[in-house]
C-alpha cells in the first residue's frame, strides 16, 4: 500500500458548516478511481474507507440501501480526477472540520483514518539514511530560520528540541551534545521553507527502517519522530 495526507475542510458555500474531504490526485487514476467510477464511503471507527464498485456489484438500488443503512454514501468521481464526499457520512465517522487523516491506498480501495492531534506525517527521504522535516508548520512550534536544535535518538525514535537561547549558549550546547551523543543542528532554509534533518551513523540507533514514513508529535519547542503504527490508527 501507498499514503497520502487527507484533510477535513468546510464544504463551500454551505449555509451550514459542513464536513468535506476531497480528493484529487494523480494517482487515483492508477488505483482505478477513473472518471465516472462508482465508489462507495463507508464510515468506519476512527475514518472511512472508499472502495471502487464499477465491477461485480449487485443491483444500484441495493447497494445504495445497504450503503445508507451503513451510514455511508455513493460517489462519483469527476471527470478531473476529483472525488468528494460531504455531510453526514464524515460525522458518521467521528470526524469533524480540522482533522487530518492518513490514507493508505492500493487499486480500488482507499482506506483513510484520523491522525492524532498535534501529529503530522513524515514521508520517507528519498535519501534513505535521512530524517528530514520541512515546512511552514514548524515555525508556529518556535523552529524558526536559524534557530538551534538539538537531535537526540533512542531505538524508535528521534527527538528534536528546540533550545530558545541556542546562540548566547551555542558553547554549552556543544560540551552537552558531545557529552550526550547528541546533534546540534539548526534550522536552514531548503526549496524556500525551513527545514531539519538528521542522517548517516547517527540515525543507526534508532533502528528506523527508512523505506517507511514516519509521524511526528509535537507541542511548542518539541518534535518527536516516530515510525507509523498502522494498526494503532485503525488500519488492519
């Protein structure tokens, strides 16, 4: 299976705020969700799964009783390869606007699940012996340009914390970091947004195998790296 990054985002022009999640992506085309597929949602503990039924379907009328009877809807993707759902089956779920959600798919099924709150998910580097963290949400958790960092690892995982008087202590930090088998590192600027990384040697005790994504907890000042527990979120 494949991941992606959903989120639940107000339906437009709703006189009510409603729950959507839309998708439109390239790779659904890949995974048979074509223009005009039927898809059936079904919501599930913790999310929703959306499984092609172009094929081997009994009567319209009968899948779409079973599906109502389940809390669920049927879709149609769009002729932009775009697939959405709003309203009742995302409540259904347990999900409401705001949440971000993990999506494992592979031909005909996508199945999507909530992620923790304050938790973001990783990708793998292309590098596979790299950590890497990029993007503008870093900056609300005090990760701002030039800020020093310090990298601690332990088997399953990576932490990065942020160290507020970094420059006036950068000599401390150094005696603690060597003391501690630590990195020092600070935050730089890479394809125009901050970025950390950690790699080589000093990633081998955390054990990660780095074919995998990750997902990152975090609170202000602090990033703790993770591999992903499917079944904990929900996934079989």
């Amino acid at each position: 299976m494949t991941i992606n990054t959903l989120y639940v985002t107000p339906a437009i022009g709703a006189t009510a705020q409603r729950p959507k999640i839309n998708l439109c992506a390239p790779w659904l085309f890949d995974m048979g969700f074509t223009p005009a597929a039927l898809v059936q949602a079904l919501p599930e503990p913790g999310g929703i799964s959306f499984i092609l039924r172009n094929e081997n379907i009994w009567k319209y009328s009968e899948l779409y009783t079973s599906t109502k009877e389940k809390g669920g809807a049927l879709i149609i993707v769009t002729s932009g390869a775009n697939m959405e759902i709003t309203g009742k089956c995302i409540r259904n779920a347990g999900l409401d606007i705001g949440d971000s959600l993990i999506a494992r798919y592979e031909y005909g099924y996508i199945g999507a699940r909530k992620l923790p709150d304050k938790a973001k998910v990783i990708p793998a580097a292309k590098d596979k012996h790299t950590v890497r963290l990029t993007g503008k949400w870093m900056t609300e958790l005090g990760f701002t340009l030039g800020a020093v960092v310090t990298a601690s690892v332990n088997p399953g995982s990576v932490t990065f914390k942020l160290q507020e008087r970094g420059i006036e202590d950068y000599c401390v930090l150094v005696k603690h970091a060597r003391k501690n088998k630590e990195q020092l590192l600070q935050v730089h600027m890479e394809a125009y947004t901050q970025c950390l990384e950690v790699d080589g040697a000093f990633l081998e005790r955390a054990e990660f195998d780095l074919s995998d994504a990750f997902i990152a907890t975090y609170d202000y000042g602090i990033i703790h790296v993770t591999k992903l527990d499917f079944e904990q979120l929900g996934f079989w």
